[in-house]
C-alpha cells in the first residue's frame, strides 16, 4: 500500500479551525533518522540545554531523549513516536529549537497521554502556535506526571496561553512552569494565574520577556496570595510597570518566602 502525506485541512474541536493531524503510519520512515534515534539516548547534565542559570535544576544522570538543535518536524515526530515504548525508562525530552507544528504535538499526546515516566518536556524555541498550544494543553489536561514544562521562546500568544490555562485548571502535577519570552500579555497571565491560584505542586512561574503590565501585575498580586506552594517567581523584563505594584510584589513575596527575581 502506498503511503501519502497527511491531510491537512482536519478541524480542531478546541479551536474550530483547521489544524494537523497526523499518525506515524502516513509518514514514510526515514531509515537513516530512524537508525540514528538511539545516538541520542543519553544521561544528561543539570540544566543542559536550558542557558538561563535561573531555571530549575533537572537531576544529573537520569536518562533523556536529547534531540535538541536537529531540525526536527512533523515527519520525523511521526518517526519518533513509532519508535516509541512507553516502558522506557527515559524521563526528559530534549526537543528545543526544533520545528516541532501542531502535528507534532498531536503525536506527544498518543507518547505521553498515559506516560508515568516522563518528567522534563522540553520545548524552547519552537515557534507553537495557538492550534500547537490547545493540542499541548490536551496533553497536560491528562498527564499529571510531567513535573517540568520548558515552553520559553516559542511565540506563545494569549490565546494560547488561555489553551494552557484551562488544562492547568485540571492539571496536578506541574512544578515547574517555564513561558518566558513569549508573547503574552495581561490576559493571558491573568489566565495562567488564575488556574494556578489552588495548583497543588507549581513551585516555579517564569513570566520573563513578556508584555505584562500593571493588570496582569495586578493578578500576580492575588495568585501570590491565594497560592500556597510557589517558591520561584520570574518577572524580569516585562512592561514599566508602576513602583507601588512593584513594591506590594517585593513585600508579599518576601512574607510568602517566594523568590523574586526582577529586572
């Protein structure tokens, strides 16, 4: 049987608009990728590939799939989870500046959706759109065993950053919460803020690098309040944001023991 290339015009049902879908089955291997997977079945090192010092530490020597700065997209995602065995017992994925679309993060869901293992999900610096951010929501909506969840650099807007929202509003398992330099603006903190107000393990929140001004400040305030396991706040290179905001942030997070990092 001859196989074709994906259809592309299948309609999302959390967005109503056309996305990717895409099964590993439609794709043709690629033998040599195929054969080069295990090349990259490694330990890895504390903070490796993640360049901002301020990050979580991951732990040393737990074995990850380290498949950063390869140009992968859909059709080698469509081969990594054909490959994949969810008894492994690798627990990170290495996945930063990529090509990774809405395809590939349909196919993270079939990997990971019942995946107990995996803890590190990294994603930096691929550019995930707003279809890419619901899939990936869907994904967090039923895995509760992803502790680390890197989405910094990858052009997150509001409306998908309210993707997120509603799955974090069903998650349980999220610990550290990394969407620094996107694109989101007060509504869209607002909305990851208030979904994370009663969140039982986030320990870290990196808001870094984006537009957020005094109303999104404004939510932080009463997330910082409400929530009781915070422990890392970054807000570094955000909008001017008025002093007196400021200072109610350094005041409440240091009575909370919550650190704060600023510009």
């Amino acid at each position: 049987m001859e196989l074709t290339q994906p259809n592309l015009s299948q309609t999302s049902p959390t967005l109503g608009s056309t996305v990717t879908t895409i099964s590993p089955s439609q794709i043709l291997p690629d033998n040599s990728f195929k054969d080069e997977l295990n090349n990259y079945i490694k330990p890895f090192k504390k903070n490796e590939t993640l360049t901002d010092p301020n990050f979580p530490k991951t732990p040393e020597n737990a074995k990850g799939l380290m498949l950063s700065n390869k140009n992968i997209g859909d059709k080698e995602m469509a081969i990594i989870s054909n490959q994949w065995n969810n008894k492994s017992p690798l627990s990170a994925l290495f996945l930063a500046n990529n090509q990774l679309g809405v395809a590939s993060m349909n196919l993270l869901y079939q990997m990971l959706a019942k995946n107990q293992i995996v803890k590190h999900l990294i994603l930096t610096g691929n550019q995930i759109t707003d279809f890419a951010a619901a899939a990936l929501a869907d994904l967090l909506k039923v895995n509760h065993y992803i502790g680390w969840v890197v989405l910094n650099k990858t052009g997150i807007t509001n409306r998908g950053a309210e993707k997120l929202a509603e799955a974090l509003k069903k998650n349980k398992g999220i610990i550290h919460l990394i969407l620094s330099d996107n694109e989101i603006g007060n509504e869209g903190i607002s909305a990851i803020v208030d979904a994370l107000e009663d969140h039982p393990t986030i320990q870290s929140l990196f808001l870094k690098g984006n537009p957020i001004g005094d109303k999104g400040i404004k939510s932080i305030l009463q997330f910082i309040k409400k929530n009781k396991t915070l422990k890392t706040l970054d807000l570094r290179d955000i909008q001017q944001v008025s002093k007196s905001l400021i200072l109610d942030l350094k005041i409440l997070t240091k009575e909370k023991n919550i650190r704060l990092l600023l510009s």
